[in-house]
C-alpha cells in the first residue's frame, strides 16, 4: 500500500465516523493513529460521552470483528481468556474461547475488575496471544483494546498498576460537547429514529494491516528521534513527577509519529508531529509527585511545561 493511500482511507473512514460521533474528530483520530500503530488506547472521561460508541463503531468502519466486555468486581480471568472445558460426546477438553479472541476489545470500566482479572489482558496486549494451561493460542491480528475507566469513581475500584498502563499507546479524554454540538447529537437521533447509527465499513482487516505495515516505512530524521527522547528524558527529571516516562515512551511518540505524518500524507515524521501526540501519549507513563498532586495540578499541565521547555529542531 502506497502512503498517500493512507491518508484516503483514514479520512475516509473518519468522515463515516463523525456520521455517529459529533464533533470529536481528535478523539477518532488519536483511535485511528492507535490502529495504525497496532497499539492501545485507554478512554479516562466520565459516564454518558460516547466511549462505548466509538469504540463499536470504530469496529463496523474498520471491518472489524467486535467485543464488549464489561468489567465487574466477580469478573474471572477465564471470562475474559476462555478455559478449556469437557466435551462429554468425546471425553476430551475443548477450548471454549473467550471475548479476548477478536480484533477489537472494548474492556469497559477496566478498573473495576480485581488485577488478577486484569492481568489476564497483559499477555495479550502486549505478545498477542493467550497461554492456558500451559498452551499457547494466537490473537489474529488485528487486535486492538479500547478500554475505559471512570475518573470520578474510585470506590470498589482497583487502579491499574504502571505496568498494565504502559502497555496501552495512548490514553485520551472525550470530553463534553458543545451547546450546538449536543443540539446535532439530538436531531440525528430524530432524524435515524433508533439508537444506532448506520455505518458501513470503509476498509477490512486486510487493508488495516497493509496500513500498519506501510506506516513502518515513514522516515524518522536523528533529529525527531532526539527532539523525542529528549521530552521523555525531561520527565525523569521534572521536580513536579515522581516517576518519568520508561523508554516505551519513546518508542510510542516514535510510533505514533509515523502514524500521524501518514494520516497528514506525508512520508516523514515532523517534530509537530511528536508534539501534538506527546500528552495522550505520555499522561498515563508518568505519576505526580505528592505536592502537586495535593495542590490539584494536573499531569496534562506539567506535561505541557515540560514540552514547552524542550527546544524543536528545525527539520530541512
């Protein structure tokens, strides 16, 4: 697949979106930079915002095949993996699959399962695939989790710990609509006279993965790879973190940075680039110190200090 292709299909496959999602064309695009990346995206925002919606509307554009699994305190890891069960015809152990065997994985309210259960997702996420007992079964990729997580609930919940975060590419905020977008939310309901909306698929599997491959090729100067390192490297030492961003920081503003260039139709990475996907791709990789966090300072606003501060190369 040739890369100015990339960037007909993603809009196109965007445009069919919005016909759904009101007004949140960065969100769809932070989902759709994640696919081209074969990577993660975590939904922190609250209740009612269309999370949900776009990620099972994201599978019907894409041509993928979608599953929901909502998250509960009771909720086992062979709910999520399958087990292996008793075929009494032959007396032999069948593999019941579980939900994760798909290619996109909407794991709602995530924090609310016990971390044996979301621990479950680990392996998949990152090695695409699925041990039990002892066997191991291969996720047909394309295999993408979106996930979220409520910010304002925190009872009978279990955070996830840094290792499962870091496993996710981005993490991103829906945010409210505004006065006149909420009035359009409303007359396409009246309009559609039911709750989902009609949407067709733009592209397969097949094509996303030509995707996928094809971004791997978009160049990155010495000068953008150091321009990222740089930002990463200025978490560890900022005063306002008690944990800096891991190396897979970089290599996610490096990855997400081919990704964007190719949905812009261009064939090498720029440092905007890297700025402009650096705090969904960073916020959940670092923890706020303390004081700041007592003093209520979010980590998006000592993130965006730490980019301001780095200086941009010029890239000819």
């Amino acid at each position: 697949m040739k890369l100015e292709e990339i960037k007909v299909r993603c809009d196109d496959l965007m445009d069919e979106l919005e016909t759904a999602i009101v007004g949140k064309r960065t969100v769809l695009e932070n989902v759709v930079l994640c696919a081209l990346c074969n990577g993660h995206l975590l939904f922190e925002d609250y209740p009612g915002l269309a999370k949900t919606m776009i990620a099972s509307s994201f599978a019907r554009v894409s041509g993928c095949q979608f599953n929901r699994v909502q998250f509960t305190p009771d909720l086992l890891p062979a709910d999520i993996t399958g087990t292996y069960i008793l075929d009494r015809r032959t007396s032999e152990f069948s593999l019941r699959k579980g939900p994760i065997f798909t290619n996109v994985l909407m794991a709602d309210e995530i924090n609310r399962a016990p971390p044996k259960t979301q621990s479950a997702l680990l392996e998949a996420m990152q090695e695409k695939q699925v041990t039990l007992e002892g066997e191991t079964h291969q996720i047909k990729e394309p295999f993408i989790v979106l996930a979220t997580q409520n910010p304002i609930e925190y009872e009978g919940t279990y955070p996830l710990p840094e290792a499962q975060l870091d496993r996710f590419l981005m993490r991103t905020r829906v945010g409210y609509p505004t006065k006149d977008q909420e009035m359009d939310i409303l007359r396409r309901r009246r309009r559609r006279m039911q709750e989902k909306a009609d949407l067709k698929a733009r592209i397969d599997p097949e094509i996303l993965l030509a995707m996928q491959r094809t971004i791997e090729g978009v160049h990155v100067d010495d000068s953008v790879d150091d321009y990222a390192v740089s930002i990463v490297i200025a978490t560890r030492s900022n005063p306002n973190l008690e944990l800096g961003a891991s190396p897979r920081g970089s290599l996610a503003l490096m990855r997400l940075g081919q990704a964007r260039a190719a949905l812009n139709g261009r064939d090498y990475v720029l440092p905007d680039d890297v700025k402009a996907i650096s705090i969904p791709a960073l916020s959940h990789r670092v923890i706020l110190a303390p004081d700041p966090w007592m003093r209520g300072v979010l980590v998006e606003s000592v993130l965006e200090d730490i980019i301001g501060k780095v200086p941009v190369p010029k890239v000819d």
